[in-house]
C-alpha cells in the first residue's frame, strides 16, 4: 500500500499542519486587500493570500526556501532517509522562480537534504499538485523508489498577478466558490508537502489517480465536464461509492470553474456526496494548492468532519453541489481530491483510510512500448515554413508561442508519418523539457515591464504554463486520455515517466516528446508515436 | 481619421494583435460577426480585443458584458471608438 506517512502545510495562516486545520475550522481567512505583491506595486489592488515576509535562505531563492522550510517539517514527523537512492523529490509548481529553470530549482532542494536522484517536476498548470501525486503513487507502485516526497509551492508575484488581471479572472472581493455571486478567484501563496511510502504504514493510503483532458480549449473549461467527469469517473472505479465521505473540489470561485465542477459532479451522479472548497481560506495557492487542500482534508476527515467552504452561501451553479458553509461531520473511510486547470486537464486521486487491495504490476505489463514513428526537429528547421508545407488549415497555429507550435507541428508530423490518427480515449500525450516556458515568459514580460504602457496581453500570459503545449495537441485530435507535462534536467530522465503512464490500462497510445524552447532561434524537439 | 479609415485601420489591428496570419483586411466584412464562425476568435481574442482598445483608443470596459455588443463587427467597434475614444 501506498501510504501517507508525514506532511507540512506553511501558509500565511500557520507554520504546521495543525495550525493551519485549527485556522480554518475557526473560519479565518488570509485573504487581505493588497495594492502590492511582495514590495512590487500592482497596477490595479487585489485580494489575495501572500506571505508578510518571504523567508530566503542563503544562496536559495524564496521559493527554494519554502520547499526545504516545508519538506524539513515534514520529514522531522518521520524516521525516513532523504538521502537513499530509493527516496525521490516530485515538485509541484507552475512557475517554480520564473526566471530560472524548476528542474534547477528541484535539484537544489533534493540536494539539500543529501538527495542525488533526478527529482521530478510537474508541470501541469493548476494541477500540478494532484498530477504530482498520480506520478509518485505511479514511481511507488513501480517499486523502483520506496519514498516519494512531494511538495509544492508557489511565490505571488506580479506576473502572475497581473496575468489573471489580464484575464479578468480575479474577485476584487474575497473569493465565494460557487456562490451566485462569484465573481472570480484569489491569488494565494503556501507551501505543502507530502510523504508517501510504499514500505511504512500510514493512516491514508493513495488508491491511485487520472488525468484527463477536456480536448476543448487552453484556458477555458469544458461546458460538458468532459475532463472532470472522466476522473470522476475513474476515481469511482478505486473508491466504493458508499464509503466516500466527500470530494475535494477545486472550487477556484470563477464562473466557468465551478460551474464545470458542478456539471462534472451531476454527470457522475454524485450530487449526494458531500462537496468542499477551500479556497475562501488561502485563494488559489497554484502549485500548492493540490497538495495543500489534500493533507487538509485527510486531517479535517481524521477528525470526523467535513470543512466548511467560506463564501458559499447560495447555489450559483446550474446544479447543486453538496457543500455548506458550516462544518459537518464525516461518513465514510475515502475521498476524492479534484482539479482543473488551464491547457485543459484535469486531475483527481483517491485516498482511503480502509485496507487497499495491492496492485502488483509487473513492469512487463505497462512499460512495454513500442515505438511505430519518430521526429526530430531543430533550430535549423522553419517551424512555420514546415507548418505551411506539410500541415497547413489550422489557424490556431499562429494564435501559439513557439513552444506549442514546436511541440503541435513535431505532433503533426508523428501521426503522419505513422499514418494513423490517435484514439480518442487511449492517447496520453506526455511532455517535457528543461526551461519550462522561458522563452515565451520573457514575450509576456515585455508587456508588463514599462509601467507607462503597461498592457498585460492574456494571449500570452497562458502559454506561461508549458502544459498548454500539450492541451494544444489534446483539442486538435480531440484527445481526452491523459495530458501531462514534466521540467526535467535531460531528456534521458524522461523514459521513466513514460513507462509508468502505461499503469493506466485504457492508455493504448503514448505521444512523447522533448520539446525545448531557448529562443526564436534556439530550439529542439524529439517525439515518438509508442504503441503498447 | 474618417469612418473608413478607422475600419481599415482597426482591421489591421484586429489582424495584428489576434494573429490571424492567413487573413487581410478585404477578407474582413465590416458588417460580419466578429465572434461565431467567421473569424474564429474565442474568449482570449475578446480579452486581446478588450486590450486593444484600452491600448489604442484609451477604452476601458467596467463590464464585460458591455463589451460584447462593442465586438458584433467592425462597424460596431468602429462607432464606439468614434463616440468614446479617449487617445
């Protein structure tokens, strides 16, 4: 079994877990009216949840500083060696320092605490934090690592900031999810971290998790659910119906967000199960957030009960979900931790307290792959050019930042040459690379820079998220199977993350690709067509 | 600045700021709907669009809504720039 067997929550509302638990059950919020991010003026004020003062270690960044903060409180709860090769880092983040590469970023925490293996980010926009459970319970359950430290975190800034300003997705009041009258999110700012063990015991055990995508749109949710519904759906495969004491939502307090969960809930017949949304506590704290409201909600649920969602009031939803803004006591042994985010995907996980029948997947049945087409492309291939040459009638195409277009084109290219279109359901498409957005970041830069001619361009603040590469891909070929996204040191350290995405059985078909993007002029990608 | 070059001149802003490489200003019908099939613009475009008209005409929209009817065409765009322009 795969076992929960430490955590830490650091948030403006408390140092601990258990701070932040009492914080919430005592109804406080961090949300505060901010005309500044850390010493950077804003344009324009925001509610949001940030840090008074950022702690910054020496010779680590705030956000480096965080992770060790958080992953040494965690570890102190537990007996286990960070140093042995078969303890691994997975990072949540979805903009890790901005101005340097997560993959470092990781390197430089797993190596604080005397830890040599290639950690893993994930990458996979407002996600990340479920995502990066699915891929420790998948690196686990391939009994290649024993340990799996996962952490995730977040530092406000005003490029974030002013990239949801751009979208107009932020409340100027504190956020309501699924209130009639909400009016869009928070941004917030913590740090959480989980321990999970394949050879220690537990309380909570992870029963597994999905992903899938909407195959709609890069930055608005599916009208149908289509995402959600399926992990919802998966998750009732793990979890007996009857023994589920609530879902965790994402509950982000947007329009479209919640009324996309509430849809997903109804499709899945699940409008009975108790809902709760936490983010009238800490906003959306982004690449914590999964992490966060998980180790949340198994303490609250240890305790008997459900926590209320602050900012709820009146059901502004097309249907009704099952949330209260009182707190209520718990049924049930599991839940369910549910997210959505930009690029399209979707994530949940399952976790139990009840006994979990052992998976024992020989590596034979999930890493046997074979490749049936590859691509190679570099700086000295015109993307554009290729595009109007072999792809062409896709107008999209110039709407992308380089790397989607690298990554969309490389696509394009696999599935001819392979002469097949890929199935709907059974595709994953898997990919990562070094610098994460970088290129594209600093074209988003640019329009916030000058403060005289300060136009924040929505347009370029999503492709901020590498993930949206492969949501760009997902909608093309109307993929719903799995979309992921990893920053890692070199490509080599990618197979693993490859193989272990056969554990999902309906996966038939894996998209993989490295896709690095420097600059207009510097770039490479490799991507294999994988047939099981 | 006359109404027609207004409408050309916002055309070439539309196609510029939206990205929309294969097409010019002629393939552009002042009266069409700007969202819907035609251009093929989503909800990001209409936040580029909100962008460019706060960026170029000094046009600020408190509510979103507003701005749909502002978006039907070119020559809706053109006349509500004419009547509240600020730049």
């Amino acid at each position: 079994m795969i076992s929960a067997i430490a955590d830490n929550i650091i948030s403006p509302l408390g140092m601990t877990t258990a701070a932040n638990l009492e914080a919430v059950r005592s109804g406080k919020t961090a949300l505060r009216n901010h005309d500044n991010v850390h010493g950077v003026k804003l344009q324009e004020p925001v509610v949001g949840s940030f840090f008074e003062e950022l702690p910054c270690m020496d010779g680590y960044t705030s956000f480096e500083t965080l992770l060790i903060k958080s992953v040494a409180a965690a570890l102190s709860e537990t007996h286990i060696n960070a140093e042995s090769d078969t303890c691994v880092f997975i990072i949540s983040t979805t903009k890790g320092n901005i101005w340097s590469s997560p993959a470092d970023s990781a390197k430089k925490v797993a190596n604080y605490f005397g830890n040599k293996v290639s950690p893993i980010v994930v990458s996979t926009a407002c996600t990340s934090g479920v995502s990066a459970q699915l891929a420790a319970w998948r690196m686990l359950t391939s009994g290649r690592y024993e340990t799996a430290i996962v952490v995730g975190c977040d530092v406000q800034s005003e490029f974030i900031v002013s990239g949801f300003q751009s979208f107009k997705a932020l409340s100027n009041e504190l956020c309501r999810p699924f209130d009639v009258q909400r009016k869009g999110l928070n941004a917030g700012e913590a740090v959480a971290t989980l321990i999970l063990s394949n050879t220690r015991n537990g309380k909570w055990h992870l029963m597994g998790g999905s992903i899938h995508n909407d195959a709609n749109h890069i930055s608005g949710p599916s009208r149908t659910a289509e995402g959600s519904l399926r992990c919802l759906k998966d998750m009732l495969k793990l979890v007996d119906k009857t023994d589920l004491a609530m879902i965790s939502v994402h509950g982000t307090g947007t329009l479209y967000n919640d009324e996309m969960e509430s849809i997903a809930i109804h499709r899945a017949e699940m409008d009975e199960i108790p809902v709760s949304a936490l983010k009238g506590y800490y906003g959306h704290t982004m690449g914590a957030a999964g992490l966060l409201e998980t180790i949340l909600t198994m303490h609250a649920l240890d305790e008997g009960v459900i926590l209320p969602s602050k900012g709820y009031e009146t059901q502004g939803t097309t249907y009704r979900v099952n949330l209260s803004q009182d707190e209520r006591e718990s049924r049930g042994n599991s839940f369910i931790k549910l997210l959505s985010g930009f690029g399209g995907v979707n994530a949940a996980v399952a976790w139990t307290k009840a006994e979990v029948k052992e998976k024992n997947l020989t590596p034979d049945e999930y890493n046997k792959w074979k490749e049936k087409a590859a691509v190679t492309l570099t700086s000295s291939d015109n993307i554009k050019e290729l595009y109007k040459a072999e792809i062409g009638n896709y107008p999209k195409f110039y709407k992308m930042d380089m790397l989607a277009r690298l990554g969309f084109v490389g696509t394009e290219l696999l599935l001819k040459r392979a002469g097949v279109e890929p199935e709907h359901e059974g595709t994953a498409i898997v990919m990562a690379n070094y610098s994460a957005s970088m290129k594209n970041d600093k074209d988003y830069e640019a329009t916030i820079e000058d403060k005289n001619n300060y136009f924040p361009s929505p347009a370029l603040f999503v492709y901020t998220l590498p993930n949206i590469v492969t949501g760009e891909v997902a909608i093309r070929h109307q993929v719903y199977g799995e979309t992921a996204f990893y920053v890692l040191h070199s490509e080599d350290e990618m197979q693993q993350l490859i193989d272990v995405t056969g554990m999902k059985p309906s996966i038939k078909t894996i998209i993989a690709g490295w896709v690095e993007c420097v600059s207009t002029d510097d770039y490479y990608a490799k991507l294999s067509l994988l047939k099981r | 600045m006359d109404n027609k070059e207004l409408k050309e001149q916002l055309k070439q802003q539309v196609i510029e700021v939206l990205n929309l490489e294969d097409i010019t200003p002629a393939d552009i019908d002042d009266a069409a709907p700007l969202f819907g099939e035609g251009l093929g613009l989503d909800s990001i475009d209409a936040l580029e669009l909100l962008m460019l008209l706060d960026k170029n005409y000094g046009i600020k929209f408190s509510d979103r809504n507003q701005s749909k009817a502002v978006f039907a065409s070119i020559d809706a765009m053109a006349a509500y720039i004419i009547a509240n322009r600020k730049k």
